[in-house]
C-alpha cells in the first residue's frame, strides 16, 4: 500500500470525510471499469460501484493494510458484482473452444501486431465484452490494469495456481472470439505465412 493511500485511510478511519473523497476520486475510474467488465450495464455498474465505495466506507476500520488499497477496494467490487449477479440470476455467455488449436491462436496474435494500436485496443476490448463477467473481470485486472497472480488471487480467493488455469481459459475463450470477429482473409494470409 502506497504510503499516501495508508495516510488517507488513517485520516478517514479518525472521521475524516474529505479524505474518502480523495480517495474514491483515485479509484472510482478502475472500480468502474471493472464494475462495467462483470455486470456489462452501465447503469448497474454505477450502482455498483457506489456500492463498493459505501461498503468500503463503512468496513474501512477493519483494513489492516497487508496489501495494497487497490487489492483490497478490487475484492469489494468483485464481491459486489457477484451479489449482484446472483441476484439478477443472469446468465453467463459460453464460447464454444473445444475445436480451437495453438496454430489459430498463433495465426492470430500474428494478425492483431499488424493491427493499428488502437484498432487492436478497440477490438480486444469489444470481444472482451462477449465474455462472462467473471472471466472479463479476470482479463482486465491481468492484462489492462497490470495486476501479478498473486494480487489477482487475494482479489478473487482462489489459488494463483486457479488463475493462471483461469486465465489461459479466458485466453482461448478471447481467442475465439477474436477469430470470429477479425477478417478471415487476415488470418488465412497468416496461417498461409506461417506453412
């Protein structure tokens, strides 16, 4: 934990309001962002990511500070997120990936470096949103937000060794997804590059 987040939490726990008010500012973006990732509902990501701050608020006394603030406030948004899916009973999308090889994913990944950096962030992020909540949420915090396994882990509360399993399924489910959205002579000039 950043020495700056540990003094903002020590004023706020002495009754301090204007310091949550920073720190909710530092973090409302990614709380949002991941809130939006697993619910896929602007509204109830808004909600719900008011929600993580409120709950945040009122449990702040209980943070001991053994990890990072960002961790800690992730597992409150993660937690929420699926109160709320449970809730909603909604349903999570399956991709189909049982006829997916390494060659494609390789075929691939060669054609999205010869995409535009932007073009290639707008299409990740797009097939990324035809992913279940949990496994969007899991690409996100690895890949955009930059977390190690072991923040992912105290996050989700399961084994690093479960992520990394996790992740390589959300990599093929992303994968076949990416397939299905990019141009198919693309990747045909690819998979013909590479025999």
């Amino acid at each position: 934990m950043t020495t700056n987040d540990k003094i903002l939490i020590n004023q706020i726990v002495e009754g301090d309001t204007n310091s949550f008010a920073i720190l909710v500012d530092r973090y409302k973006d990614l709380v949002f962002t991941l809130t939006l990732r697993m619910l896929k509902n602007r509204e109830e990501a808004e909600e719900v990511a008011q929600d993580t701050f409120i709950k945040a608020y009122k449990s702040l006394d209980r943070f001991k500070g053994d990890s990072k603030f960002s961790t800690w406030i992730y597992r409150v948004a993660y937690n929420s997120c699926l109160d709320r899916i449970k809730k909603n009973k909604k349903h999570l999308n399956n991709v189909e990936i049982n006829e997916f090889t390494e060659h494609q994913v390789i075929s691939i990944d060669n054609a999205l470096d010869k995409m535009e950096v932007e073009e290639q962030k707008e299409a990740i992020q797009r097939c990324i949103g035809k992913l279940s909540s949990e496994d969007s949420f899991l690409l996100t915090l690895y890949y955009f937000d930059d977390l190690s396994l072991d923040e992912i882990s105290k996050i989700i509360g399961i084994t690093t060794n479960s992520i990394k399993v996790k992740l390589f399924r959300c990599r093929k489910k992303l994968a076949a997804i990416l397939k299905s959205q990019l141009d198919s002579e693309l990747i045909d000039y690819y998979e013909r590059e590479r025999r």
